[in-house]
C-alpha cells in the first residue's frame, strides 16, 4: 500500500515510524522545516509514553526535561497538592523531528483535497490536527483557545508543576517546568481570561521570552468527530478527537490513535469500532465539560458519569501521571 501521512505533529511522525515495512510511506507537512514546531506544553506520563516511543525505535529517557513530583493546584481560596507518578515535560520538538529524520517528509506542502499530489496513494491519514483538513467538518466542534510562553528567568516563581483552573472549568492557567531556568506559562480558556496574565507574570518575574505560541485544542471526543473516513482519507489524532477534554492532554492519545490505526489497517469499521471502544471514556468528560461549560451542571444529575471518570482516573495514575484522591477530584469538579 502506498500511504500518504498529512500533519508531521507527534501523531504523523509515529505514525511514520509504526507503519510495517511492506508498506511504503510519505508525509506532507505545510510548514517548511525552518517553520515547523510543536506547539505544546510537552507534558505526559513518563512511564506510559515511554513503551509507546520505544515501538518507534527511541528511548524516551533521553528527552526528558524535568520530572515532576508535585502538581499545585490552585483553586483561589484552597492549594491542593497532587501528588505526581511519572509527570514530566520532555524536548516533545527534538523527538517528534528526530521521528522524522531519514523519513519522506514534503515540506511546506499543505494539502487541502486528494486529488493532484495524493493521487498515486492508496491511503491518505489525515493527520492535521485542529485543522482536520481532509475530512468533513465537525458539528459543534467544541474547541479551546490557548496561548503559551517558552520563558527563562533566574526568578522563576515554581520549581515543579502549577495549574489554575478557571471558574465554570473552562479551562487553566499552567505553569510546566523545562529545567535550566525554563518553563512554558499557558493557559486554555474557552472565554479567553488568560490575556494579560501571561505579560503580567513575563513582567513579574522578569522572564526572557523565548517563544510566544498558541493555537487552539480540540476537546470534542472522538464520538463526536466522525467521520474518521472519506473516500480514502482516514483520519488519526487530533483530527478525530483524542485529546481528554478535562485536560487538554493529547500526546499520548494521539500515539495510542496511530497504534489502533496500524492495528487495523485495511480494515476502517474496526478501526473506527477500536478508537470508540478506546476513547470511549472521553465522551463522559466531555458531557461533564460540556454541561460546566454551558451552566448546566448538576451534581445530583451528573454524580453517576462524575464517578466513573474519578474512578477511571484513579484507576490509571500511571497513565496520566499523577494520583487521583476522591476529595481533591470532588473539589475541582464542583466547587469551580
Ligand atoms: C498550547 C497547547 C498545549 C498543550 N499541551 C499539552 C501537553 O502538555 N500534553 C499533552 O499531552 N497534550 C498537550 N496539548 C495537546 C497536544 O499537543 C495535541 O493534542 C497533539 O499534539 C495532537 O497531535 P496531532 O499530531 O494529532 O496534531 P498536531 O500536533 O496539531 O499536528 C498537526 C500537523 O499537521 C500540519 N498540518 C495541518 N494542516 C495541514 C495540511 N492541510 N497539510 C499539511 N500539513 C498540515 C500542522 O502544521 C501540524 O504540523 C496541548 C495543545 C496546545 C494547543
């Protein structure tokens, strides 16, 4: 089969590295290569992502930044403290480019239908993103705004991780350590509050701005997002979906999306069956989101899909990195 992948984000480039070799493989990417960057907070689960980077033939280890053993959470009149199992942010550019080395990539080639360039390909893997460029548009995308800051300073206020969430939980301030005098500052909010508090702590803190980056993430689950498939354009990572609406959190969805693809290639109704089952959880974190979001939140209502995603969550603290008490998990979620 001759595949094109679409999108050289951390969803295209393990995807590159995992298709079977009787297969031959392409990607394009819009960018040019000097334009190219992963616009992220580079946070994950050091324990989980690493067996999935080690199928791709690289050892995670090597591109670990800083290992988290506390997350504050800040919830205004209360600090929570979470404990950590495996967070850390890693170098997510320099592995994702090193994904790329010795592979086809066109650079600077957006690719918009599949006709013209695409059309000596059996397969082409919508790997785009938000963009989603290949497939149908999703109905009522629900989709969050962010903007970061790469800074150093010598006055860095933290020395582990911080997250703010906003009331209504439409989304949180964070603060990811980078070591070396380094941190991303960020913040997601559906209604936007974070402008002017990232200038202000650049201000505050008397921080070099490295890099100012943002861009938009996808919450809505995989349910959601179908059509995985049109023509012969299907799609994987964030272009249907996986990233945990709670969170924001999408780099190791997008990687378990490419396995699920690789498992089931040539086969779309059991890989559009696999990522359902898969992802299936974060249709519930969505319905929660979703009812804060537009004020219709009721705990008597919601306490039964509340339960399963804390027990979902405290079931897999290896997976996200971090530990789940019931008490902060109930706080977080109602108080806000
Ligand atoms: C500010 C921010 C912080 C985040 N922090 C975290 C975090 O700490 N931890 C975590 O797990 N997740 C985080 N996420 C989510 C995570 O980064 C994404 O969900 C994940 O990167 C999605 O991977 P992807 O490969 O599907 O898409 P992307 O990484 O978005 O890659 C898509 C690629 O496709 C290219 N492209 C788009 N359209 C076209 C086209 N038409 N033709 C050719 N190329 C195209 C783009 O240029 C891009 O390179 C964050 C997201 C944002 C926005």
């Amino acid at each position: 089969m001759r595949i094109a992948v679409v999108g050289t984000g951390v969803a295209g480039a393990y995807l590159l590295n995992r298709i079977p070799k009787e297969h031959t493989a392409e990607a394009f990417e819009m960018r040019t290569e000097a334009n190219w960057y992963t616009v992220c907070a580079w946070g994950t689960s050091q324990p989980f992502i690493a067996r999935l980077v080690k199928q791709a033939g690289f050892n995670f280890d090597d591109y670990v930044l800083h290992k988290g053993r506390r997350m504050l959470v800040d919830l205004g009149d209360e600090q929570l403290e979470i404990k950590l199992r495996g967070l850390v942010t890693y170098d997510k550019h320099r592995l994702t480019h090193d994904m790329l080395e010795g592979k086809v990539v066109h650079w600077g080639e957006q690719v918009k239908h599949v006709d013209g360039n695409m059309s000596g390909f059996d397969t082409v893997v919508d790997a785009t993103g938000l963009q989603r460029s290949l497939l149908p548009k999703v109905k009522s995308d629900l989709i969050i705004p962010s903007l970061e800051y790469q800074v150093k300073s010598k006055e860095l206020p933290y020395d582990d991780f911080v997250i703010r969430p906003y009331p209504g939980l439409t989304g949180y301030w964070w603060y990811f350590p980078l070591g070396d005098g380094t941190a991303h500052v960020g913040a997601g909010d559906l209604r936007g509050r974070y402008r002017g508090e990232l200038d202000k702590f650049v201000k505050d803190y008397k921080c070099e701005v490295l890099r100012r980056i943002g861009r938009p993430v996808r919450v809505t689950p995989p349910k959601l997002c179908e059509p995985f498939f049109d023509g012969k354009v299907v799609g994987v990572g964030e272009s249907v979906g996986t990233v945990y609406p709670m969170l924001g959190e999408g780099i190791i969805p997008s990687m378990q999306c490419v396995d699920l693809l690789v498992e089931h290639l040539g086969d779309r109704e059991a890989y559009r069956k696999a990522v359902l089952e898969h992802f299936e959880i974060y249709a519930k974190v969505y319905r929660f989101v979703r009812a804060k979001v537009d004020g219709r939140f009721s705990l008597l209502r919601m306490w039964p899909t509340l339960l399963s995603i804390f027990l979902y969550m405290h079931g897999n603290s290896e997976r996200y990195g971090l530990e789940t008490r019931m008490a902060d998990f109930y706080k977080i979620a109602t108080r806000l």
